[in-house]
C-alpha cells in the first residue's frame, strides 16, 4: 500500500506514535541522478500533508549535479512542479527528535512521474513479479571517515581489515550498531576495509525497494553518527585518488516460487538453467548501464584491474576482480547462493543501480541468455597483450565512454526508459564538463562529502 492510500485516521495515529517516540520533525529524502540525497522537512503535525498531497520539489531536483549546477535538458526546465510524497510504511525514527521516510516523485494530480528512480526500481520488482520471481537485495556500504572539513584523519594505526582500526573508532561503531538496530535495520557486520579509516557495513537483504530505501536510511544514520563523533563519513569513490577506493557492493537472489535459481540445477556450481541466463544477462548488459553503477567522474579512479573493484566483464565463483561475484550456496553462505556486482559505488543512484542490474537479469532469463564462460583465476593477472584471447574485457574507466554508451545503449533505453537514462546523461556529462580541466586530486577534495547524508 503507498503512502496516498493511507486513511487520515491511520495516518493520525502514526503522527501520535511519532510524538511519544520524541519525533517533532519528519525528513523526506530522495535520490537523484547523480546519487545526491536531497530532502524536505515538516513538523511532525504535518504528516498527513507529507504522506498525501506531498511537498513541492521544482522538476530540476532531478538533474542537480554535485556542485549545484543544473543540467537542463529539453524536458526539464525551471518550469513545472512535482511532490514529493512519502512512504509512511518505510518510516524510521532517527532520535535527535527526527524520523525518515522515503519520498516518491508525483504530479500535482498524484501520477507517478517517469524519472523517480524509487518509482522505476518498483516498476522492475513488478516486473520480476509478473514472470513468477522474487529478488531479494544485500547492500554493503564502504566508506571513509574524514575530518568534518573532508581532510584526512591523522594519527592512529591501520591494518587492512584490522582490529586496530576497530578499536581506534571503538565509541563511533559502537553508537552505529545500536542507531541502525533503533532505526530497523540491525546490521550483518561491520568491520574495518582495507584503506586507511575506511569501513564497511553489510544489511540484511530485502525485496529491492525495501534494501534500497535501508541503504539510504542507513546512510542518514551514519551521517547521524559521525556528526556526534566530530567526524563525518565520505562516500566518495575515490576519496583520495591513488589509494583505495569505496564501493556499494549490491547483492542479489532469485527464486520462483521459494525455488532459488542460483542453486539446485544441473548446471555449473549447481545453477539452474534460468539462474545462468540471468548471469548472462548481468555480463552482457553491463556496458551498457554501467554509467547507472559508476557514471560519477571519480567513478574511473577507483575501476582499476587489481583493486577489488570488479573491473573485468566477467563472472567467477568467488572471484573479487569480476564485476560479477558468484557466491555458492554452502553452510558457510547462510543467505544462500546469490551474485555480487563489484562494480557499483557510492556515487550511484541506489535506486537506479539496483533497478538496472535487476533488469539486466529479467532480460537475461526472458531471453535465454547463455551463461559465459567462468573465470577462474584472477583477470588483473591477465597481460594486456591476452585479455582479448581469454575472453576479458576491461570496463571503461573513462567517464565520457561510458555515459555515452548509456546514452546510446537501446537496451538500456528498453529496460529503464527514456526519462532516466536521459537524466541520468545529461547531470554526469555536465559533471565532466564541470570538471574537465580540474586535477583529480582537487576535485576528489572538493567532492569528497557531496555523496553524504
């Protein structure tokens, strides 16, 4: 049930909930296209308003880019007016005397408009829906503590997956665990990454739009967190080029009927034949929404062969240099056989990132696509010179390359529709625009909290 079918009687108990759990204000968010989350606000009086008529947004929310330019196009101007309407089934007390609530983007007669990225990743769930299949979604948030002003922490020791880096942010991880488990989302893990004050969190999967909306929620709590911890938390991905960069793994299953289809077949590591069509899909299509998944103009710096970041076109069980992880089902995977795609980061719109690569696997079981072969080794190891014969490919880690090939790709045109992908084109090439002639270094400095809640 959305929000707007909510009876004012419903939605006035909430709104007393609210109040005796301390809530005096209610914050809507939403994601736009180049991955920034913006909000409004109301007095927690006003929920019933928030819920059904909604709160004006003017239709350039859409293509704000990440220095506060906006990226017209011929469908969206300073003309016109949408609402921002929330999901009061998503909401969350945050304490600080605030709750969240995911917002849909309507007309002013309550239409879904074409290019809310919350409205196309429902539309794709209802796709996987109308063909017999359920998906459910992991997200893993890598990110990295600064200074509030974005500069470096100092001092303090750091170990790739250390326990140092846990004990030196003991207070922070702590208050972390305790805020998402308040907000609804108790996490799986968190641990320390392997750049220097970088972490990584993992949720719970859920339907996609629900492990959507928990990963911005849980982004908002971090931001939460690390405001009374005088820090704040980059979600850059590359922070500071020429060191580790930050990803925002995605993680998915499917299954027909409670059947998985990534376990139990007769194919390969146990894939049925639907399970490996919708890898296939996943491989195939990634060019082509890749600009969905790291379209952001320090998306490149962190896509590099050897850095864990699923660089290679490619699929392997296990495999931490192909864009697509395959993850068996065994007693140590309680979740069950499910693929990771590495590619993602934080610069993406979740929404958008996890509505393309769902797509891309819908497509890849509607056609039957062929399941490619396995890479077993690791591809970074690969010379250039051999790539070709062993079936690799590199995926681009040009900004311009791949947002044309999103603007160019008619499948990607197909899956998610034209509104988006021309949103979506036109804020990353103004991005490169912006920042062509600006060392990668001073604009990692100056982007380094724009992906931050």
């Amino acid at each position: 049930m959305s929000s707007p079918e909510v009876p004012v009687p419903a939605l006035t108990d909430v709104a007393d909930a609210l109040v005796a759990a301390g809530v005096r204000v209610v914050v809507g968010t939403m994601v736009n296209a180049s991955g920034l989350v913006l909000a409004k606000s109301v007095p927690v009086a006003r929920l019933a308003a928030f819920a059904q008529a909604g709160l004006g947004s003017a239709p350039v929310w859409d293509v704000f880019t990440v220095d506060g330019a906006i990226a017209f196009t011929d469908t969206v101007s300073a003309v016109g007016d949408r609402r921002l309407r929330i999901d009061t089934e998503e909401l969350a007390v945050l304490g600080d005397g605030l709750a969240w609530a995911p917002t849909d983007i309507v007309t002013q007669e309550g239409e879904p408009v074409p290019t809310c990225p919350r409205t196309a990743l429902r539309d794709v769930e209802r796709r996987l829906a109308d063909a017999g299949l359920q998906a459910l979604v992991g997200h893993e948030l890598e990110l990295v503590l600064v200074q509030p002003d974005g500069s470096p922490l100092e001092g303090g020791s750091w170990v790739p997956y250390g326990m140092s880096g846990l004990l030196d942010h003991a207070g922070f991880v702590d208050d972390l665990v305790a805020a998402c488990a308040a907000a609804g989302v108790p996490l799986e893990q968190v641990h320390a990454e392997y750049g220097r004050q970088q972490l990584e969190l993992s949720l719970p999967p859920a339907s996609p739009l629900q492990a959507a909306d928990r990963a911005v929620l849980v982004r908002v709590v971090i931001g939460q967190v690390a405001r009374r911890h005088g820090v704040r938390a980059s979600f850059s991905p590359a922070p500071f080029p020429g060191t580790v960069g930050s990803g925002a793994h995605q993680h998915l299953s499917l299954t027909r009927d409670g059947v998985p289809l990534l376990s139990g077949g007769s194919g390969p590591h146990g894939l049925t034949e639907d399970g490996g069509a919708a890898i296939g899909g996943l491989v195939d299509g990634l060019a082509d929404v890749q600009a969905f998944l790291t379209g952001s103009v320090l998306s490149g710096a962190r896509l590099v062969p050897g850095g864990w970041s699923g660089a290679f076109r490619c699929w392997g069980t296990e495999n931490r240099e192909a864009a697509v992880r395959y993850l068996v089902a065994a007693p140590g995977n309680p979740h069950g056989a499910n693929v990771e795609v590495k590619i993602i980061d934080p610069s993406a719109c979740v929404y958008l990132a996890s509505a393309a690569i769902l797509a891309l696997a819908l497509d890849g079981i509607e056609r039957h696509a062929a399941l490619p072969t396995e890479v077993a080794t690791d591809p970074s190891t690969v010379a250039e010179a051999d790539r070709a014969g062993a079936g690799l490919e590199l995926l681009s880690s040009d900004p311009a390359a791949v947002v044309d090939a999103l603007d160019r790709s008619a499948l990607a045109r197909r899956l998610l529709g034209d509104p988006v992908v021309d949103a979506t084109v036109a804020v990353r090439r103004l991005e490169q625009k912006t920042f062509a002639d600006v060392p990668v270094e001073d604009v990692a400095a100056r982007l380094r909290l724009v992906w931050s809640a």
